[in-house]
C-alpha cells in the first residue's frame, strides 16, 4: 500500500472518529448540561459538591493502571501500522493484566477505607451523615476499579483507529446515565441512589461495549488465558510505566483543585468552581473530539516512516488550537455570567476573575493537549514525566497558598501558573526535535 494511500485511509478514519465523537459528545454535553441543574437542585449545593470533591478523588486513582491502558493504544496501533500478528495477544495480555490490576487496587482501596476521615478529608458539614458520605465513597471506588479493565475495549478501538464504536457507547452511557438519574430523583432515592444511578448507567454501558466488540464484531480478538504473553505484558508495563508517571501528575492537575477546594473552604465552595470549570472546558472537550484521534494515528504513522504526514498534520492541529480557543475563551469571559445565571441559576455566579482565570486556562489546557497527541505518540516520555512532576508540585503549593488570599480563584491560577512554569518550557524544547 502506497504511502498516499495509506495517508488518505489515516485521514478517513480521523473523520469518521472525529464526527461519530462529535455526536456522542453532543449527547454527552447536552446531558451533563442537564444533569448538573438537576442535581444541584435535588441534592443542595453542599451535597452537590461533596459528589464533585468524592468522584475527583477517586479519579486521582486513575494511576491505579500502571499506565497500561494508555500503552495499549501505543501498543495496538503501533502493531496494526506494522501489520504483525501479535494483536490477539496484546488484547488478551492487556485484558488479563488490567483485570488484575483491577482486583489489587480494590482490595487496597478497602484495605486503606476505614483509615480515611473522609467527612475532615472532604470539608463534609453536619447535614450529610458520615454513614452516607462513607457509602458514596465506597461505591465511587468500586465503581472506578471496575472501569479499569471494562474501559479497556475503548483502548482498543482507539489504537485501532476505531474510535467511532468507543464513541458509540459514550453516548449510550451518557444518556443511561440521565435516565437512571431521572428516575433515581423521581422515586425520591437520596444522595446515595442518585450516585448508584448515575455510575449504574455509565458500567452498563461499559460492559455492552465489551461484550458486542470482544464477542461478536472483533470475536477473534476475544481475551483468551492461552493467548497471554509474558513479553508482552512486560512490554505492555514497560511503556505503562511511563504513562504511570504522567497520570498521576494529569490526575493531580485536574482533579486536585476540587479536593483542595473542599479542604480549605469547604464542600459547597467547590460548586462554583466547579459549575464554572465546566462551562470553559466545553470548548476543549469538543476540539478534543479532533485532537484525539491524532494519537493513534500518528503512532501509526511513525510505524510505517511517514514523518512528512505527521509534521504536517500537527502544524494544522496546532493552528486550529489557537484559532478556536483564544475567541471562544473570550466569549464566555464575556457572556459567562449570563450563560450560568440560566444554566443553573443566580446562586452559582462565578466571580469576574474566576471566569478570566477559567479563559486563560482553556486556550493552554486547549494547546497542551493538541501538542500532547504527538508526544504520547512518539513515546517521549522523559520530558513528559519531568514536567509533569514539576508541574504537578507546583500546582499544589501555589493553590494552597492562593485560596487563601484570593479565594476560590486561587486554584485555578495556581493552575495556569504550574503549567506554564512546569510544562510548557519543555514542550518548546522537545517537540521541535520531535518532528524531525
């Protein structure tokens, strides 16, 4: 297959990801839309922003992988560019591995659990009940080690440059997820069924994409014990060694704001940041719908010695960044008060500087992303870890030490200013070689 061809498969295959993903994060856009009004006005703001602050830190677990699930799309279309036949085994491997992995973090996550103040931990007032608050966490948990290994199949489908089907399934979790909820606030089921209802959704959907990839449209790459390979799976923690590091730092940078937050001033303060956050990472959660198809593809690429596609492509990818965010981030400085004065109501207004901190902080979340696809493609992983490291220890000290003076905006300056310290100096000195 000639180069040029190959070129122009890539690039449907990017399109056709890229539009199915445009859809289903309309679906789920449009539900989470909804569901936060819904929420916050079942639930009240404090119990609102405990389920916030309670899914941000389990989600900081999400290093909990080893970082395989990141190197399986590595691993999977770098195998598929360079036509070898070791793609049942990767999947099995990766399956059996994951699964694994699943099961020892429960146990320590139950092991740890009693030794936990969560109510101190979280900012809880007296008005949740610390037996709730230990059930919300309890289920949150299970719940994310459970997705370790049934999120997997989308792994899959991505370095396959199948994203379309993974996409499929996101907006059929989405919407399982709006309905379960609706009925949960209906038959009057407290904070307790409202988090069972919305993660019961998400884990059925989950596990229909499992079992209609794994056993009907890709059934010869159904995990099999016999097809687990101990190459590949030190190969598959080789590299997902490398993404362990990267996660932990990504997870402390998106979701230790919130718990920070909930920490310092409590669990209802962390409704307004929230609420806000949201709105501005909407722009970024869309173009990321384009951004993210890139990985697999240039992965598959680099495998078959196309660097002139790649140089080329990222350039565009780039420039699309900047001309997308930078007038969408003023828009919603402009009209952001307005938008969540009707989204959700007056009480959650944010602050004239909390939205200038949320625009700036999407036109870089927007950029670090789009260059972030060619440097997990290229596996550059030592600068990655470095920066994230740097940036992650920074973030920490700086919005600790901004809430208090600024208030709730401290975060997410203290944000902005750990990356541009921490990552993007690296990313200047490490991408140009890395086109080249």
């Amino acid at each position: 297959m000639s180069s040029q061809h190959r070129a122009h498969e890539r690039r449907n295959k990017i399109i056709k990801t890229a539009w199915s993903g445009l859809l289903a994060r309309i679906i789920s856009v449009s539900v989470s839309l909804l569901m936060v009004p819904l929420a916050v006005h079942y639930l009240g703001a404090e119990q609102y922003g405990l389920w916030v602050a309670v899914s941000s830190l389990v989600a900081m677990l999400g290093f909990m992988d080893g970082g395989a699930g990141n190197a399986v799309i590595n691993l999977v279309a770098h195998a598929s560019g360079s036509k070898n036949a070791d793609l049942p085994k990767i999947v099995s491997t990766a399956f059996f591995c994951l699964m694994a992995l699943a099961v020892i973090g429960c146990l320590l996550f139950l092991a740890v659990f009693p030794f936990v103040s969560w109510d101190k931990l979280l900012g809880v007032a007296g008005t949740i009940s610390v037996a709730d608050l230990n059930i919300v966490v309890i289920i949150v948990g299970l719940f994310f080690f459970l997705s370790i290994f049934t999120t997997l199949v989308g792994k899959i489908q991505r370095g396959l440059q199948e994203g379309n089907l993974d996409n499929f399934w996101s907006g059929v979790a989405a919407l399982l997820s709006l309905l379960f909820v609706y009925l949960a606030i209906q038959k009057d089921m407290g904070l307790v069924g409202f988090v069972i209802a919305f993660l019961g959704g998400s884990l059925l959907a989950y596990l229909g994409s499992n079992i209609h990839y794994l056993l009907i449209h890709r059934a010869e790459l159904r995990p099999r014990l016999s097809n687990v390979d101990k190459a590949i799976a030190k190969n598959l923690f080789t590299v997902g060694g490398m993404f362990f590091v990267l996660q932990i730092g990504g997870a402390i940078q998106a979701q230790a704001d919130n718990v920070i937050i909930a920490n310092m001033l409590g669990a209802e303060a962390v409704t307004n940041y929230a609420i806000c956050m949201k709105l501005f990472l909407l722009m970024p959660m869309l173009f990321s719908l384009f951004f993210t198809p890139l990985w697999p593809a240039y992965r598959e690429a680099i495998a078959n010695g196309d660097m002139q596609w790649v140089r080329r492509i990222f350039l565009k990818s780039m420039r699309w960044a900047v001309f997308i965010s930078i007038p969408s981030a003023i828009g919603l400085i402009v009209l952001g008060k307005q938008i969540i004065d009707l989204w959700v109501g007056h009480d959650a207004i944010p602050s004239t500087n909390l939205l200038i901190g949320c625009g700036i902080w999407m036109v870089i979340s927007t950029l670090g992303s789009t260059a972030a696809m060619l440097a997990n493609a290229r596996q550059l992983m030592t600068p990655q870890i470095i920066a994230v490291i740097l940036s992650g220890g920074i973030n920490i000290v700086t919005t600790i030490w901004l809430i208090p003076h600024i208030g709730v905006e401290g975060a997410v300056y203290g944000t902005i200013i750990a990356y541009l310290l921490g990552v993007v100096p690296i990313y200047c000195i490490v991408l140009p070689k890395a086109l080249h």
